[in-house]
C-alpha cells in the first residue's frame, strides 16, 4: 500500500488545539520503547499519536532470494507480521492511556516517509526507535533511519534507545 500520506484518516482536518505526536513503530523493542515515550509525554500535552508503520522495501538479498519458490509469500508473511506487531503494539500501549490516536501502514524508506507525514501532517514532535549497535563495523555500516531524521534538525525527533 504505498501511498502519498493525506491529512486525516477520515478526512478531517486535524485538531490544532492538540499537539500531534507522531511516532515510527516498526514491532521492534525500540519501535515499543519510542511508543511509550510519546504515550508518556502525550499524556502530559493532551496530545494526539499518529502511529506510521513503514513497510520497508525488500532489500537486495531478499530480491535475489525471491527466485526460490514461495519466497515471495515468505517475505510478504514476515512484512505482515511486523505490520501486524506494530498495531498491536500500538493497541497495547495506546488504549490504556484514553488519548486519540490513529495508526498508518505506508511502503518505502521509513526515514522518507516519517518526514513526509510530519510534514504533511505538521507533525509537533517526532518519536523514533534506534537500537544501539554494538561494535565499530556494526555502527559504520548499519544506516539507521532514526539518526538520519534525528540529524535533519528540520522538527523535533526523539531518540529511544534500546540496548542490543
């Protein structure tokens, strides 16, 4: 479903009295960790979440899998599962707290589309997960989205962190 973002889910324009938070969430510990620091904070703003969940673009390697058999329905299971452990996660955390939120599925790189959504949305903060990486090859060839939007200096991004 890759799709250019357009302002509210049902068409409404959004609420300017309220802050939005928008926040990446990708099933991951880092994807519940930023999740949670956007619930915490929202909870003291009375702001709303837009969760975005950004099925990323099959990498080389599982391009040049995908001539095996099946192999295609095997990447595409996995890439619904991870859509599948973002919503819930986002239920799980969300619900409880009473503040409004929406959740979003796009495709392609998740540092481009987050930064469309905020800008589209005019998003007010930014929440994003990065694991931390151990080992100096490991952090010089890992390109990790949540550093290239936190260094964009374009909004306010917050980092959470979680250890490997």
């Amino acid at each position: 479903m890759d799709e250019s973002f357009t302002p509210g889910s049902d068409g409404s324009a959004r609420d300017a009295q309220r802050p939005l938070f928008v926040v990446g969430v990708d099933g991951s510990d880092s994807g519940r960790a930023a999740l949670s620091q956007a619930a915490d904070e929202a909870a003291g703003t009375d702001a709303q979440i837009l969760c975005v969940h950004v099925r990323p673009q099959p990498s080389l390697c599982e391009l040049t899998a995908l001539v095996a058999p099946g192999a295609a329905l095997i990447s595409r299971d996995c890439r619904d599962l991870m859509e599948m452990q973002a919503w819930l996660d986002s239920v799980q955390i969300l619900d409880p707290t009473g503040l409004p939120w929406e959740f979003a599925v796009l495709s392609g790189r998740p540092d481009k589309r987050l930064r469309e959504v905020m800008i589209a949305r005019h998003g007010d903060a930014l929440f994003v997960g990065q694991s931390l990486r151990p080992g100096r090859w490991s952090r010089l060839f890992h390109r990790c989205p949540a550093r290239r939007l936190a260094r964009s200096g374009e909004y306010s991004v917050h980092l959470a962190t979680t250890a490997p």
